[in-house]
C-alpha cells in the first residue's frame, strides 16, 4: 500500500508546491508577526525578527489607522473597487456577448475583438501623461476619471475572458428563446448573464485586485486632490514613517483584510471561470 502511493507521488510538482507554498505562507507570517510587535521586541537578530510577540497587541493597528486616515481612505477604495467590479461586469459581459457570437463570421466584430485585445501590450506609462492631461482638460481628474479609465484599462482581459467563457454555452439556448419571442436583449440578462455567474466571479476577483492595489492611476489622475485610497495613503505613511516597521506592517495587514475577505468569498467560483474561460 505505501508502495502505490510512494509511486503515485509526483516529487517534482510536490517540491515546487512546497516552494510556493514556503514564498507565499513566509511573508504573511513576517507580516502578522511584526504587525503585532512593539518596536522595543525587534531587534538586529534574525531569532528576534522570526519570533512570535511577547504580547499580542492591536496598539499598532490603531495608530497606523489614525496615521493613514484609514476609515476615509477604505471608503474610497471601496467606492471605486466596487463601482469598477459592477460597471465591468456589466460592460464587458454584454460587450464579450455581442463579440463572441459574431466574430466567428463577420470580419468587422473580429477586428473589433483583436484591436481591444491587443490593448493589454500597450504598457501604462505611454498612457500616462496624455491620461492625466485629457482627464484635467475634461474634468475628470476625480474619482469618476479613475473609474472611467479603470473600466477601459481591464477591457481587454475581461473581454478575452467572457467571449472565451460563451464559447461553452450552446447557441440552442438563445435560439429557444427567440422561438418563444424573446429578444436579444432579453436572451442577454434572462439566461446568458445568470449561466455567466462563474466568470463574473472571475472577473469581479482579478478586477478588484487590480483596481484595490493599484497606486499608480489615482496619483497620477489625482496629484494633488488630497483624497487618497489604502495604497495611496499607505505610500505617504512608508514615505513619512518607513522606519518604522511595525506601524508599517499594520497598515499593510489593514489594507490586505477586505481583499482576502473578498476572495474568499467568491473562491469556489474562480477556478471553473478560469478554466472554462480559457477554451476558445
């Protein structure tokens, strides 16, 4: 018995689990270790950095929330992580459907498909400041700018994504409903969104994660506003405070809650949106 399970064991993909597990479980720990620390506990020694607290403590979590305006600054990550995972799945869903079904014969809906898809290789530094100078000249250097260019920025993925996923939902569907005399439009939202549910998933999680961690967009779009979202708020407090490690450390785990939450929410999704996502 031991024999057929020692042989089953594939020791090349089992090490690299390990590995990945090693790169990803070792930082979190260093996180919540130091988060909990006062300053007095860390010392230049490796032993003293690795061990657990002597007392566990949330007075750093408080400072570094007083610090960072945290309460604002989670109300406006939340207001554009939200208002971008609702707008794309709604755009890019019904834009992925019109795509989809069309592309296969007609030459005009195929380059539209290519010519979206291919803005995920135009690197965001070209974009930035025309972005920033159109977005002042428009007036849309606010939150609603950031949103805006947030939908268009995950456009591209999103749409390789739904037209992918619609490629496993048989056209009979839409065909039985325009026998009972519903329209596309109708056939869209009644059965072809709800059937889409695991990809919305995907999408919402791999959208929020972008938009929440992004820094570079509302600085540049919004230099000098003074409203500020966890990772913008999170750069002056490391900038201001880089010292000191266990404040720092704090705001990082602060920041890093809501996304988990999120994730873990919509986990059992993802992984068939993914791989049901990936079939053209």
């Amino acid at each position: 018995m031991y024999e057929k399970m020692k042989a089953r064991v594939n020791w090349p993909i089992t090490i690299l689990l390990f590995i990945g597990l090693i790169t990803v479980a070792f930082p979190l720990y260093m996180t919540i270790v130091i988060a909990f620390k006062q300053p007095s506990e860390m010392t230049n020694s490796i032993s003293g950095i690795l061990s657990l607290p002597a007392h566990w403590s949330l007075s750093n979590f408080a400072q570094a929330m007083e610090l960072t305006d945290f309460w604002r600054s989670l109300g406006n990550s939340l207001l554009v992580t939200i208002s971008t995972v609702v707008l794309c799945i709604l755009l890019h869903s019904l834009m992925g459907f019109a795509v989809g079904r069309n592309k296969a014969h007609s030459k005009v809906y195929n380059l539209v498909y290519l010519f979206i898809v291919s803005g995920m290789f135009v690197p965001f530094a070209i974009l930035m400041m025309p972005l920033a100078k159109q977005t002042a000249e428009m007036h849309l250097d606010n939150w609603a700018g950031v949103i805006i260019l947030y939908v268009v920025f995950y456009m591209p993925m999103n749409l390789l994504l739904y037209t992918g996923y619609l490629v496993n939902i048989p056209i009979a569907l839409e065909e039985a409903a325009r026998v009972d005399g519903a329209s596309t439009w109708r056939t869209f939202w009644k059965i072809i969104f709800p059937i889409m549910k695991p990809m919305h998933a995907t999408v919402a999680v791999i959208t929020a994660l972008a938009v929440w961690n992004d820094v570079m967009t509302p600085l540049i779009i919004m230099s000098g506003k003074g409203s500020n979202t966890l990772p913008l708020a999170q750069l002056t407090f490391q900038t201001q405070f880089g010292t000191n490690y266990n404040l720092a450390f704090a705001s990082y785990l602060l920041a890093l809650i809501p996304i988990i939450i999120f994730y873990v929410i919509c986990q059992k999704h993802i992984i068939n949106g993914v791989v049901n996502g990936a079939v053209k």
